[in-house]
C-alpha cells in the first residue's frame, strides 16, 4: 500500500474522447492457456462497502488475466472492498491506496497519476461519479485514455434527491473527456444516448458472475414451507419495506413463507424503520436476519427463491445473475436492466415496483406450484451460462480496452 503523495498541479492537456464501435455482450472464447501479460488497467473504485458494483470489480480483476490484462486498483475511500484488497489470499489484483479527505479533495487525482506512472498502466478505469471526476484530472496529467463503467443510473441511484442531482453533475463534467463508456445493459446504455452520449462512446458489457451452482440436498414443494431470501446491501432503493408488506400479505393468505435478510444495513436509522415495520406487521417470526456474508452462492443455495424488490437504479443486479448461476429462480421487479436477465415466467418472476400486491402475487404464484420449480431452477442456471458469465464479462471488457488504445495510436 502506497502512502499518500504530494498534490500536483493539473496540466492543460485535453484528451479526446475516442469512439469505438459499439458491441453488445456475445459468447467469448477464452484462451486455453491464458496469454501473457501485455496490457496494464488501474481501477479507480470507491472501496467503502462490497455489493453489486465491488462485486464486478473483483471479477474482473481476477479473470482479465486470463485475456492478457493485468488489473490493480486504487482505493479513494476505507472500507469493506479496500480491506478485501489488502488479504493475503486476494486474487484480484493490487490494492492501492488513493484516499480522498472528502467527497472533492482533488488531491486524489496526483496520487492516481503517479500510480500510473510507477507501475505503468496503459489505461485507467472509473466506476463511480466520485471516481470519474478523480480519474478524468489524472488522464489528462498522465494522457492514458479512460473509461467509465456506468453500474447504474446516478441521477436516480439513491433515495437522497441532492446526492443524486450533485453525483449526476459530476459525472456529467466528468465524461466531457471520457474516452468510452461501458454499460452493464441495454437500459443504462439508452440512458447515456438520451443524456447526449454519443452512440458510437457506449459499450455494453453485461455484467457476469461465476458458474457457481452448489449442492442442494432440500428442494421446495408446492404449498410448504418456502425460505425466499434478499441478497443486497440494504438501503431505500433496494425494496425492503416492500418484501415485508408483500410478507405479511402471505402470512394472511396463510402461506408458510420466511424472509431470510442477508447483507449489512446502510444505516442504523434505515435497520431502526426496518425493525419498526417488522413489529407493526407482527411478522417477526418470518423474517431472519443473517447480515453480511462473503459467500453469495452459500447463501443462495438454502434460499428456494431470490427476491429483489428494487425501486429503481439498478443497472443489472449481480445479485440476480448469482442466484441465476446457483440455480435458484428469481423474484424481481421490473427495473433498469433486471428484465434483461429475467424473463418473466422463464428465470423467475417480475412484479410492478412498489407495489406489494404484485410482489406477494408472484411469490404466490410459485409456493402455490403454479410455476415448476425445477424448470425455471434450470432455465436460470442454463440463461447464466449462455449469457452472463465471468469469463464473457471479462472478455468484452478486455476488447473495449484493445480497440480503445488501437484507436489511440
């Protein structure tokens, strides 16, 4: 771990954005002996917590190697994901330390370039609005072209309306020199194309999760008892209140159905209203809260069903595609990019955002046998393999970085 540098200057050299041809997620061939090391990429990440955007990271800095790219990353906040980095067995690449004193302490932007400059990387990768500000000052101290992942919509990422239109604004002066951004789905891609994006800027590279599918030894039966199961780091948008609404409709519908809650609070205050409403609904002997877990697919294998009840900001939830590759069909919304994995009655079900009914009708509709539980379990898992694998996300993000520094030649 590197230790704080200098601030420096910014010099006034604009790098232009470069255009690449615009390529969807397709099967990727990965080579049969991972190719030297040729081509070095610095990730610019948060580093505070471990959910659904760390997760992407993580896979991509332990399966680039496989493409011939080598991926580090810098850290601008203490945390969860900058922890991870720093274990002995961590496969995914070097953490390094960029940290920020706050949200826009610039300095941050010296210490990425001479990062690049130390260990020469031939380009540099942002994931959020605080990282792509940093990164957009250091590309052009350094003149390596950069990319911007969009992992989700930040005018509508959180519950907070200000934090939400100051993350969009930087973001926005930010990609001004972007050399090219990559989508994780087709929704965040129209996104970037209504907010002036140039079609020819955007990539998309589906976000992809490992084949992971463990045993099971238990399979669920109609009208039974059901665990259903939330994966996520929990926080307004993420639906929670909705999944124990829709709860207590079952409860009345005199369905057996537990909620089993894995993954840490956001706040004290959001676990505080969360725990209230529990009370209120007098459900608590159906939820089960299991905080944090750094084994996903462990814990989607004793689920019999994946709920996400999203609200909004969701590019394409990795959670989903990791219940898809363990087997276990998924309850979700219809939000952003879900139903690019999901098809409704196929992987999983969809339910209307927001409303409990709906949520606690496709529960329903799956407890009660409606749906085969075994076929959508296989559909899930045979969709994960065809489309949203590790490898293939790894893959189509090591070609948007040849054809970028092709072009910049």
């Amino acid at each position: 771990m590197l230790s704080p540098i200098q601030t420096a200057s910014v010099d006034s050299l604009t790098l232009a954005p470069i255009a690449l041809t615009p390529v969807t997620s397709t099967p990727v061939v990965v080579p049969a002996v991972a190719p030297a090391i040729d081509l070095k990429v610095l990730h610019i990440v948060n580093g505070e917590h471990f959910s659904g955007a760390e997760r992407v990271q993580s896979h991509l800095g332990r399966c680039l190697p496989k493409f011939g790219v080598a991926a580090d990353f810098a850290c601008v906040k203490p945390g969860k994901f900058a922890s991870m980095l720093e274990d002995p067995q961590n496969v995914w690449g070097t953490g390094h330390d960029a940290a920020m004193s706050h949200r826009f302490d610039l300095r941050a932007a010296a210490k990425v370039r001479d990062l690049a400059k130390t260990y020469g990387y031939d380009v540099l990768h942002a994931h959020t609005p605080r990282t792509a500000m940093i990164t957009s000052i250091a590309a052009k101290m350094t003149g390596l072209p950069w990319i911007y992942h969009v992992h989700s919509p930040a005018a509508r990422d959180s519950s907070r309306a200000v934090t939400n239109h100051i993350n969009a604004w930087i973001e926005r002066q930010a990609l001004r020199t972007c050399s090219h951004l990559v989508t994780v789905s087709e929704s965040l891609r129209m996104d970037c194309i209504r907010q002036g994006v140039s079609e020819d800027r955007v990539t998309i590279v589906h976000n992809g999760v490992p084949a992971v599918r463990p045993e099971r030894s238990v399979y669920p039966t109609p009208n039974g008892r059901w665990t259903i199961g939330m994966v996520a780091l929990m926080r307004p948008r993420k639906g929670l209140e909705i999944a124990i609404d829709a709860l207590a409709l079952l409860k009345k519908r005199d369905h057996d159905v537990v909620l089993r809650v894995i993954g840490p609070y956001e706040t004290p205050e959001y676990e505080a209203g969360i725990q209230s409403q529990i009370n209120a609904l007098e459900i608590r002997d159906r939820v089960e809260p299991i905080g944090f877990t750094s084994n996903v697919p462990e814990a989607l294998a004793k689920l019999d069903a994946m709920v996400l009840p999203s609200l909004y900001g969701e590019g394409l939830p990795m959670v989903v595609l990791e219940a898809m590759a363990a087997a276990v069909p998924v309850i979700a919304t219809r939000v952003e990019g879900t139903p690019e994995a999901v098809t409704h009655g196929v992987e999983g079900l969809l339910a209307e955002p927001r409303d409990a009914g709906s949520l606690a009708d496709a529960i329903e509709e799956l407890v009660t046998g409606k749906h085969e539980w075994h076929r959508m379990a296989e559909s899930a898992f045979q969709t994960h393999a065809e489309k949203f694998s590790d490898l293939a996300m790894a893959g189509g993000t090591a070609d948007v970085y040849r054809k970028l520094l092709k072009l910049a030649e």
